[in-house]
C-alpha cells in the first residue's frame, strides 16, 4: 500500500515535481481520458493468420528494426541500421524511403538497437501529416512525405534517458522518458519520468518509482524489471515491469489512479550463459539475478484504448502463439488471449503488424489479419 500512495503521488503532482512527502495524490480517475470500448482487435471467436510480410524479398533487407508507426494507410518502418525510414502501403509494398545517416538536418544517426528493451522498442512515431524519429541522440521530424523539419535534443532536459525505449505522439505532442536504468553500467534513477513537448518547454506528465536494483554491479541481467509505457490520445498506461497493477493518467489533468493487473504467477527465465559470458567480455564479475523479475515483457494500446500486455510465457510453450493480456483501459476488465505474435503496431480493424526474423536472423515486417470472426 505505501508504494501504491508513493506512485499515486509522484505522478499526480507531476507538474510541481515529484515528493510524495509533501503532496497528496490525485483522487480523481482519469476516465474519460481512457475510456475504451470493446477492442476491433480482439480475437473473439476467429483467429489471427499470416497475411504478408516485408523483409524476406529482394531489396527489402532490413538491418536493425528500431520501431514501426502507422499512419492512415501508410506503414513507417524505422531502420535504425540504415539510419533511414522505409514507407509501405497497406498491401506491404514499399513507396518510398526517407532520411539517411548522418547528423545533418534530415539525417539520422545509425544504431544497432540496445538489446535490453527487446521488442518494445519503438523511436518512430507517425500522425496526419507529422513522422517523428529518435535516433539515439536526437528527435527529428518529418513530414509524410519524407520533408525534413525540426531537430533538438531530449538532452535539454536533466536526467532525460540517452537509450529510452520508445516516444509517441498524442494529442500534437511528443512524449519522452527521463530516468530508468542504464543496463551498460549497472546503475539507474529510482524514478521514470515521462515528458511531453510541442516544441516549447517540456512538461512533467508522468512519474513512477522503479523496483531498487540488485546492489551496485556493473552490470545488470537482461530480466530485470524495468519500465514500460504507451500512449493513446491524453490516456497514458505505465508499468513498472513487476508490480501486478497499471499507472493510468490523464496527460491533460493530471490525473491518475492503478488498474489491477493479472499477471500469471511464473518464474522468468535463467539467466543464460551467453549473458554470462558477454558480462565477463564486458570485465563483469557476473551478471546479478534481478531484485525484481520483468514480469511485464511488453505493452502497447490499441487505437480502441485496449492494453495489451505480454506477460512471462507458459513453459512449455504454447504450440503456434504466445499468451497476451488484453486489459479495457477505462473499466479494467482483463481477457487472456492467444496471439500468433505479439503486436508491435495496429493496422485497421481485424490487423496487426508483428516483428519475427528471417532464417538469416534479420528483422521481419509480418500482418497478420483476423478470420472467422463471428459477430
């Protein structure tokens, strides 16, 4: 319960910062913010198949996937190997590309990925007219047609995270982490912070306390728990990685309050020995089992408002698919359900996009559409 009050507290004073000695949280849910109807991407009675891919095909190498956005019928792959970002139509087909490496106006810095965040990791967000990538260093925007506009730093903001998992859009703004874990070095913020920005000064949104780290090793185990978040509209959904429940505010107000989260009770994986072994190339003693296991493995939401969460996986597997938690972000109800992948991006009604890997082991664009559906 007190760390609950110590949540609540940080982020409903977002905007005057975060003590929970000194202020009270916010009583008020933030519904109306998170309202959300019955999910057009819940499987209900069909089921999810393959319906195209991008990757596999000549001219379509991919060398490191650094996050997908949508934008009517236009897919933004950001490949953040090539420094660049590759448009596709919604029948996969690729229109046109944009941006190149380098650090010049319009440019993109080239990346391999950090390993820790997996697959949530998205630095492209897309709107109407407006794409926004982070590049590792920089946020640079786009027009849809590949037009270059503004550039500036998270960096002007104290504390702000070099390696962030992911930005958004909402509501005109871009939203931005602060805070969390540096898995190079084996420190961390006790607190993650969310900012927003139009351009002029950002602003507190959001705030939330982390699980404290194993001691102070040099390095930290690829299951430690470590934040994850997404945005829809003014409705923000934070979770701390282990803790069984859900941040939810409202960008606009303030407001915030937890929804309950039914994680399954499983035990995460070993550390493995290929960890092991790059933490002794590093100079690491050891790579620390975690203080807290990441229980949340991803999350995204649903342009109907519905969180989808992506839990530890069942052992053995399930045959053909992964387990996911679909949780309605305006009442809380949970649904467990079975998915051929997890979505990384969602596409119209009944479609969503997915990140599997070639035989070579390069990243691939997969759609998967839903059948059978019975009304």
């Amino acid at each position: 319960m007190k760390l609950l009050a110590f949540i609540l507290a940080c982020i409903a004073t977002a905007l005057a910062g975060c003590d929970a000695r000194e202020n009270a949280a916010s009583a008020i849910a933030p519904s109306s913010a998170c309202a959300a109807g019955e999910s057009r991407w819940a499987s209900a009675a069909g089921r999810y198949e393959r319906s195209g891919q991008y990757g596999a095909g000549e001219g379509e190498d991919l060398l490191a996937l650094g996050g997908i956005a949508m934008s009517g019928d236009r897919v933004y792959l950001l490949d953040a190997g090539a420094g660049s970002v590759v448009v596709l139509d919604g029948e996969m087909r690729k229109r046109t590309t944009f941006g190149r490496a380098g650090n010049g106006p319009g440019e993109l810095a080239r990346s391999t990925m950090p390993t820790s965040h997996g697959g949530t990791q998205r630095w492209i967000a897309a709107s109407g007219d407006t794409v926004v990538v982070f590049d590792g260093e920089r946020v640079v925007f786009f027009r849809a047609d590949g037009t270059p506009g503004a550039t500036w730093s998270p960096e002007r903001v104290r504390g702000s995270s070099p390696m962030q998992s992911r930005i958004a859009l909402a509501g005109g703004e871009v939203l931005f982490s602060a805070g969390g874990y540096d898995f190079s070095r084996g420190q961390g913020s006790p607190v993650f912070t969310l900012f927003s920005t139009s351009g002029a000064r950002p602003r507190q949104v959001a705030a939330l306390p982390l699980p404290k780290l194993p001691g102070r090793p040099p390095a930290l185990s690829s299951e430690q728990a470590r934040p994850r978040w997404d945005a829809r509209g003014d409705c923000i959904l934070l979770s701390d990685g282990a803790s069984p429940s859900l941040v939810r505010v409202d960008r606009a107000s303030g407001a915030a309050d937890t929804l309950p989260l039914p994680l399954p009770d499983r035990a995460p994986p070993p550390i493995s020995d290929d960890e092991q072994r790059a933490a002794a190339a590093a100079g690491a003693r050891g790579v620390p089992e975690p203080s807290a296991p990441l229980r949340v493995r991803d999350l995204i939401i649903d342009p109907d408002g519905t969180v989808w969460i992506r839990p530890i996986q069942p052992d053995p597997p399930i045959a053909n698919g992964i387990e996911v938690i679909r949780i309605n972000a305006g009442s809380g109800e949970a649904m467990t359900d079975t998915l051929p992948a997890f979505p990384r991006a969602f596409g119209p009604p009944g479609t969503f996009y997915a990140v599997e890997a070639t035989a070579d082991g390069a990243p691939l664009l997969v759609r998967y559409r839903l059948v059978e559906r019975q009304i």
